[in-house]
C-alpha cells in the first residue's frame, strides 16, 4: 500500500534520486536529452542549490513512500503571489500508471488557495494526461535553442546595471514581471541573484528588461523584456557571457511565440534542441512573448 507524506529537508537527496532516474527514463522513451547531469558524478551537488530553493519556498511537497518506507514518488509546488507552479513530478519508472501519480497531483497541486496554476511540463504522455484532467489547457510549446556562444553583443541604448545579490532591486523585477508573466516571485529573484550573474536594463532610467547569465553551459536565465524588440539584446549579452566564460554552448529555452527571440536566435545559427516541452496554464500567456525562461526549467 501507498503511503503519501509531507516532503522534509531530509528528503531532498531522495528526491533527486527519483527526479535523476526518472528523467532518464524519459529521455529513454523519448528520444530527448531530458536530463542535463547525466551521468555526472557530481550531479547531486551540482543541483543541489536548486533543490534546496524548491524545498525552501514549496507551498506543497508530497513523497509517495511504498511499504517498508522507500520513497517512489514526489511532486512540489511554488507559489508565487497567487499563482501555483508545478515544479517537480516524478514516479519511479516500476511504479508509474499505479495511480500514485494521481495521489501526488491531488495533494501537490489543488485548485484552492491559488488564482491561477501553471506546469512547464515535458512530453510524457502520461503526465500530459493528469495535467489535462487537472483542468488546465496546453497553451503553448517551449523549445531550447542550443548554440556555441559568440561574445558579440548587439548595439542598444539600453542601460545596462549589475543586479547586487545582496540587495537585488526587487521593485523594478516585480514590475517586470506583472507585466510579462502576470505575477511577482521575490523569493525567486533573490536566489536567481545569488546564483548567476544578473542584469537589468534600463530606458531613460525606467527599468524595462533583466537577464540572468548563465552560470555553467546550458544553465541561464529568465530573460525577461517589457518590449519584444530588446529580447535579442539580452539574449546577445547573454550569449557573449558564456563566450568570455568559456562555456562549450548556450542554451535559451524559448516559448514559441517568442518571434523576436526566435528569429535573433535563427539568425544566430542556433538549432533546436530535441527535448520539447509544454506550457500548461489556467491563467493568461500573453506576455510570454517577452520571455525566457530559467534553465534547467524547473519554474518558469
């Protein structure tokens, strides 16, 4: 019998474990590179800081635990001023299609206390199925864009402001975000800060983008612009970041009506990654237009 629990601390190596072997899993099935630690060694302590973020500011935090006490499944959720983020959600692959992923969706992710919910989700089929009956709607692709980064920037009048970790501008970022994405997440902005290198953009001294570089090849942002047509500069100093950094290659994964930084990145040479995923929301999109997400793509 299945026993469902509360996730504590303790259980973030478990859970990584479950995440790692069910993510490989679906590369399997696939055909996608769906997980970016394969095989490393030291991919615990690689993610580890991300885990702990999760584990620190979770709404929800469900272990499906099986008789004898060991663990198979768990699922998370953020929330972000009002709005309800699936994180994680993973089954060991000799469990899965046993309902247990239905246990976990029903206690991590509840419609109540939230105004709108949101997954960034891969192609599983099964899973597509839970989210779909969850009542939200596949509104839109997201694709990573993977090239070797170049240091060329793009010319712009945009001013350009290191983002203090210790004190990040919190008020500027909020503003950016209720404009694009419709909701604020502080507590993201502060651990994004302390992670990667952070900018913000300004416009006659109006904050109007922000772009966090990557920290190690493939691992960037959010990428976020007021206005569609300053995406490419932030993608370009981002892309230039990882140059100077000596990162083998950039990855930027882009929801697909992001025209802007599609056709910069096309005009780049960058080519599409395999691994697909989708954005399910009850909520609106129409700002993702102006946005890219943080990679690995755990929240938007």
């Amino acid at each position: 019998m299945t026993r469902y629990r509360p996730g504590l601390p303790a259980d973030t190596r478990a859970c990584f474990d479950i995440f790692e072997t069910a993510v490989d899993d679906l590369g399997r099935r696939t055909g996608g590179g769906a997980n970016a630690t394969a095989g490393d060694p030291n991919a615990f302590e690689t993610r580890r800081p991300l885990f702990e973020h999760l584990a620190a500011t979770s709404d929800q935090w469900w272990i499906a635990e099986e008789d004898g006490g060991r663990p198979i499944g768990y699922a998370r959720s953020i929330l972000r001023d009002g709005v309800r983020e699936l994180t994680e959600f993973f089954v060991l692959p000799d469990a899965q299609s046993s309902g247990i992923g239905r246990g976990l969706l029903e206690r991590a992710f509840p419609v109540d206390g939230a105004r709108h919910r949101a997954i960034v989700a891969t192609i599983d089929t099964r899973a597509i199925a839970r989210y779909l009956r969850a009542g939200l709607d596949a509104r839109l692709p997201i694709i990573g864009w993977e090239g070797t980064p170049r240091d060329e920037p793009v010319p712009t009048t945009l001013a350009r402001a290191r983002i203090d970790p210790d004190a990040p501008p919190l008020d500027d970022l909020a503003g950016i975000d209720r404009a694009v994405l419709g909701f604020t997440r502080d507590a993201d902005h502060r651990w994004l800060a302390s992670q990667r290198d952070a900018w913000l953009y300004r416009r006659e001294g109006t904050a109007v983008g922000y772009g966090y570089h990557p920290s190690r090849a493939g691992w960037g942002g959010p990428y976020a612009a007021l206005s569609p047509a300053d995406m490419p500069v932030l993608l370009a100093d981002g892309e230039a970041a990882a140059a100077r950094a000596g990162h083998p290659f950039v990855t930027f994964d882009t929801p697909m009506t992001g025209r802007a930084a599609i056709d910069h990145l096309l005009s780049r040479g960058f080519r599409v990654d395999p691994f697909v995923m989708l954005f399910f929301t009850d909520g609106p999109i129409d700002g993702l237009d102006r946005y890219v997400l943080t990679s690995p793509p755990f929240f938007a």
